[in-house]
C-alpha cells in the first residue's frame, strides 16, 4: 500500500489518513486507482477528482459505521452492507444521534427501524442498473414507486436472462408514475 497515494487523497477530502486505513483494503485501492487516473489540470478536472474520492470516501466511512453498527447491535452485518448507501448513512446518523442523547436502547431500536424501511427498496440500484437509469434519478421518484419496482424485481428477475418482459414492466411502472404525477399538477 502506497502511504503517500492515501495520504493524498487524505489532504483532498480533508480527512485524517488513519481514517482511510480503516477502510477494506478494495476500498484503499480505488482511492489510489482514482489519483492515478486524475490529472487535475483544471478546476473541472479537480472536481471530477473531489467527487469520485468523496463517493469512495463515503462508502468507506458507511462501511466502518455498518461494522461498528452490526457489533454494537447484533445486526447482520450482511443485511446492514446490502442496504444502499443512503440507508447506510441514515443509519449511522440515527444511531450517532441516539447515542449522542445517551439513549442505548433507541440506537438499536434506530437501527432495526432503518433496516424495516431499507429492505422493500435494497434491490433499487439493481434496478437501476437493469433498466439503464442513473441511480439518483431513480431516486427522484416517491418512495411507493420505489418499492413498486423492487417489488416486481424481486418476484422476476431470471439470473442468466434477457430480463426484457421484467424490464417493460418496469419501465410501464416508471410510465405510469409520470402520468400520474402529470395529471396531479
């Protein structure tokens, strides 16, 4: 492991390196694969950089939380990393909060509360992924929509196919949920 490549991307995300070394060694590898790739030349080249580092970075940090959250809780670690990672961090801040008001019992209660609510919607970045959508503005849609659609998933996705009739009810989903909303405005 290269200290000075972590150290860097430490200094660009303001953070301490000790932090970084916290993360699985995958997670250390593209913070370096991700200097190495940038060339920061101009200030859009820079943010560019910012941002691929502070996702990873983010990741990371919800990766120690959910570690720390699973020993603390007697949650699956597993369920906790199969959550997406805004799950994770509403997580990990509900529970910090919790914690923070010296309140034991309603950190943990936090938690499973979170996992309840995450779980109908976990196969959302699959989704995401199968109908060729970005992921965040998936997320733009209402909640009911989003377990609507990992609902469908769940009960019909076909490892090893085409998935095509899954995908056109998936998008008829997205459709309607347009025409709906059009007709509210």
């Amino acid at each position: 492991m290269n200290n000075v490549n972590l150290e860097t991307a430490a200094r660009i995300l303001n953070t301490d390196v000790s932090s970084l070394k916290e993360f699985p060694e995958e997670m250390q590898q593209e913070l370096i694969a991700v200097l190495e790739m940038f060339s920061p030349d101009t200030t859009e080249e820079a943010k560019m950089l910012y941002d691929n580092l502070h996702s990873i970075w983010e990741k990371g940090v919800a990766y120690v939380d959910m570690v720390n959250i699973s020993k603390e809780t007697g949650a699956s670690l597993e369920t906790l990393l199969s959550l997406d990672i805004q799950s994770q961090l509403m997580i990990s801040f509900e529970y910090s909060m919790a914690l923070e008001e010296g309140d034991k019992n309603k950190a943990v209660n936090k938690v499973y509360q979170n996992i309840r609510q995450a779980l109908p919607i976990a196969d959302l970045p699959k989704v995401a992924i199968l109908i060729g959508m970005e992921y965040d503005k998936l997320r733009q849609y209402p909640r009911k929509i989003w377990e609507q659609l990992c609902g469908a998933y769940a009960m019909e996705y076909e490892e090893n196919s085409d998935n095509a009739d899954l995908i056109n009810n998936l998008n008829s989903i997205l459709k309607e949920a347009e025409e709906e909303n059009e007709t509210d405005n």
